[in-house]
C-alpha cells in the first residue's frame, strides 16, 4: 500500500509539474518558433533547468518529501549533475532506504563521480533488496568490465542476468559483449 501511495503521489506531482512546464513553454511559444536542432537541445536543456528550479522552490515547502526529492534526484541525474543526485538520492533513502531504483542510480551516479567501490556498495544494497533486479545487475557488470577491469567477474555478473532475466532489454548486446570478452579472453587479449 506504500508503495502504491508513492507511485500516485510522484504521478500527481509529475502531473502538476508538467502542467506548470507547460504554461511556461506556451508563454514562450513566440519566442521558440524556429526549428533547429541546436534549439531543441537547447530547449531540453531550458527544460530540465525549469524542472530543477520547480523542484527546489517545492522542496522548500516539503523539504521531506520523498517523490520531490527523487524527481530532483532524477533531474539532476539526467543532466550529469551527479554530486547534486547523489545529494537528493541520500536524502530520499533516508525516507524510503528500501527503493532499489533510487539506490540504483545513486550507484550510477557514484560510479559517474568516480567512486566506484561506493556505486559497487549501492547495487549491492539493491541486489540485497531485490536480488531479480536487472539494471542493477548490469550495471554492476560495467562496473567490473571497465571500472575495474575484472572480465571474469563482468561476465559471471552477466550470466547470471540473463539466467534470471533472459527478456531484458540490453540481453542481446549483453550476449554480443560476452562472446566479444571470452574471444579476446582466449587469444590473450585481456
């Protein structure tokens, strides 16, 4: 039932946010009206800047409020902003430690920080939360792979994702790394 109540209440707040992005980008319409590609990314980045600055202005109000600080979390996270993610993502766990998405990224944005043995410590507390856990999984096979260079390890972190997920989204490119690794495994080529 929690966690239920946390979905509706990030999909309301989400909602409420977008409708707010959304009267702005109308009063800037006039503004906008060209159509180049260096606009749009500009824009997008327009975009998340407003969403930051919502975020904060409500977190001012409800400074614990778990789906306020993962929505920053998660807009901070987007834009590589990772010491602020990493900010809200401990703030938000302290509330909910048991969200093993927050967990996760909080791990990613370690490992983006260069804190790999930190990012290694966060999926290991999800894997400890939701053992089944893919992302998680293979996000703790790139760290191996190329934050600490252990093949066999990235390898094995792999098998057994795809034993417990055969489905995921990234299994083929998974497949492809791993055949890729073990040919250069066995021609010396570590």
């Amino acid at each position: 039932m929690k966690n239920l109540f946390c979905i509706l209440f990030m999909v309301c707040t989400i909602s409420l946010l977008v409708v707010a992005c959304n009267d702005n980008q109308k009063k800037d319409a006039s503004k906008k009206e060209e159509k180049s590609e260096s606009l749009e990314t500009h824009r997008s980045k327009e975009d998340y800047a407003e969403a930051i600055r919502n975020f904060i202005e409500l977190l001012e109000k409800e400074p614990d409020n778990v789906v306020l600080l993962i929505s920053l979390g998660n807009a901070y996270f987007d834009v590589g902003m990772d010491p602020e993610a990493i900010k809200m993502y401990k703030k938000a766990l302290q509330i909910y430690p048991d969200n093993v998405s927050v967990r996760t990224d909080l791990g990613t944005s370690y490992r983006r920080s260069g804190q790999t043995d930190k990012a290694l410590d966060e999926y290991k507390k999800s894997l400890a939360i939701d053992s089944r856990h893919s992302i998680t999984r293979y996000n703790v096979g790139v760290v191996y792979l190329w934050d600490k260079k252990d093949v066999d390890q990235a390898i094995k972190v792999w098998e057994e994702l795809l034993r417990i997920d055969p489905y995921f989204v990234l299994a083929d490119e998974i497949r492809h790394n791993m055949k890729t690794l073990r040919r250069m495994k066995a021609v010396g080529m570590n």
